[in-house]
C-alpha cells in the first residue's frame, strides 16, 4: 500500500460509516382490556394466524393506496408478525374468557382443545382509516368450521407509536368478537 492510499483510508471509512443505517426501533404489539365474556371453561387453542403477503415482513406497513405500499422508515417488528398476532390474541382472549384456557400452536402447551379458532387477515393497514379485514373459522373436534368475516376499522394513526396502539386496539376489538361468537356457543 502506498502513502497515498493510507490518506484516503480514514475519509473512505468515515464515508462508509456515514452510509450505515442506525438501529431501527422495534414495536410489538400489546394486550388491551375488554369485557368479559360469560362462557363455560374451554380450552382454545389459536391455530394459524395467516397473513396477506404484504404484511408478512419484518417492516411495518404504514400505509397501501391503490398500487404502492408504504413501509416505515426505521421501525421493524420484534418478531414475525404472524407469531405476534396469535400470541396478542390469546393473551386478549384469555382475558377475556378467564373460565378457559387459551394457547397457541407455537406454544409449548399440548392439549386436545375444545375449540380451534384460525384467523385468516387480509387487511391490516391505513388508507383513509385504519381498517383490519380477517376471516375467522372456528371448529370443534369433528364438526365442520364456522367461518366468520369480521371488519373493523379507526381513525388513521399519525406515527409508528400511534399505529402500533392502534393495532393492537383493534386486535382486542377482534379478540372481543371471538369470544362473544364462542360465548354465544351451546356446549
């Protein structure tokens, strides 16, 4: 190496280091309160929680128009967002149903459930308002699924912070909705 190439070292690392892009924030999402629903025990066991494609990434998806998707600057996920969803939804449902017990696939627990709810999101995202689009199939062992459609929607969140509460609001609205349509099954 010459002389030369020894004074352009300490510029070209300041250059590269200049290019390198910080630590994102991660975000998880959190349980909310709701209401209790009046239900025999059961146990429940949260399948599969699937994803549309576009969500399914470790950046948050902070806004879908017609034909573009935006992703947030520096914000990740702290895990997969498919694994996120089904552990929120337990921990709400389990609030929310306190006479069961309510676990996901992922999970170290192996019981045979009463109930096995699967969640199918197509939407999860902002546009002109926060809108959450799921299809729901809740099935007892040998009988056929019960498949429910469930939209809800708030007001568009300004920021990750805002988005992320958001989110997990309306993952308790969802988490209300299956316990009221398992409260409101015979045993």
């Amino acid at each position: 190496m010459t002389m030369r190439s020894f004074r352009l070292l300490p510029p070209l690392l300041w250059l590269l280091a200049g290019c390198a892009s910080p630590n994102p924030k991660l975000y998880t999402l959190a349980r909310v309160p709701g209401p209790v629903v009046s239900a025999p025990a059961r146990v429940i066991e949260i399948r599969h929680v699937g994803l549309a494609r576009y969500l399914d990434r470790p950046g948050i998806v902070t806004g879908v128009d017609a034909y573009r998707v935006t992703l947030a600057d520096d914000a990740r996920w702290a895990e997969p967002l498919a694994d996120m969803l089904a552990r929120v939804i337990a921990a709400d449902l389990g609030a929310r149903l306190p006479n069961s017990t309510v676990f996901t696939a992922a999970s170290a627990i192996s019981a045979a459930p009463d109930v096995t709810v699967e969640i199918d999101i197509q939407r999860f995202d902002a546009a002109r308002r926060f809108a959450l689009v799921a299809t729901l199939a809740l099935q007892h062992p040998g009988s056929t699924p019960t498949l429910t459609t469930i939209s809800l929607s708030a007001p568009a969140p300004s920021g990750e912070d805002s988005q992320i509460a958001t989110m997990s609001t309306l993952i308790g609205e969802l988490a209300d909705r299956i316990a009221g349509l398992i409260g409101e099954e015979k045993n």
